[in-house]
C-alpha cells in the first residue's frame, strides 16, 4: 500500500530569512559551489597582501528575499565588483537577479 501525499514543499518554500552580518568589500562573490567559494578564498588567501578586500557568500544562504535585500544593501551595494556564478541558469535565483 503506498500512502499519497496530500502537499508538497520545495526547498525555497521552507527557507527562512538569514543575515550573513557580512561587512562590505572592494570585490564580493557568490556561488552554489562551495569549491567555487574555496578556490577563491585559497587564491585570494596567496595574494591577500596585494589584492583588494574579498567577502564571499553561498547563494543557498540567500534564498529568501529578505536575505539578499539585507545582504544587497549592507555588502553589494558598496562593492566595485559583484561575481555571481549561477549553476542551472537565471531561473535558479531569480529574485537575486532581479535586485542586482
């Protein structure tokens, strides 16, 4: 005997609003990847001396529109340089997108 479901739930639809409390930099990054965010930070860590000032962030943290308005305007606002890399295309952080 199976048992139906009676509601579904995708994961965008259980995310609560999050503050990162990030401080803002010259150059900001965000990414699905963690791998993306390591490779950054080791290659900024290498050169740290002589690079501008670097926050990174995962967009699975900003799901919720609060989240990216809070992060918009204390980090991205302020930066020179917004590298957003977006596995799966436009669709997949539509909202954050749209704001940027």
């Amino acid at each position: 005997m199976h048992i139906l479901t009676t509601t579904s739930a995708s994961l965008d639809d259980l995310a609560e609003p999050v503050d990162l409390r990030q401080t803002p930099a010259d150059v900001v990054a965000l990414s699905f990847t963690d791998s993306d965010l390591a490779g950054l930070a080791a290659a900024w860590k290498a050169d740290a001396d002589r690079l501008p000032s670097m926050r990174l962030a995962a967009l699975r943290d900003l799901r919720h529109p609060m989240s990216v308005d809070l992060w918009i305007d204390s980090v991205a606002r302020h930066a020179r340089v917004v590298l957003v890399r977006i596995l799966g295309g436009y669709d997949w952080w539509r909202y954050g997108c749209d704001q940027l």
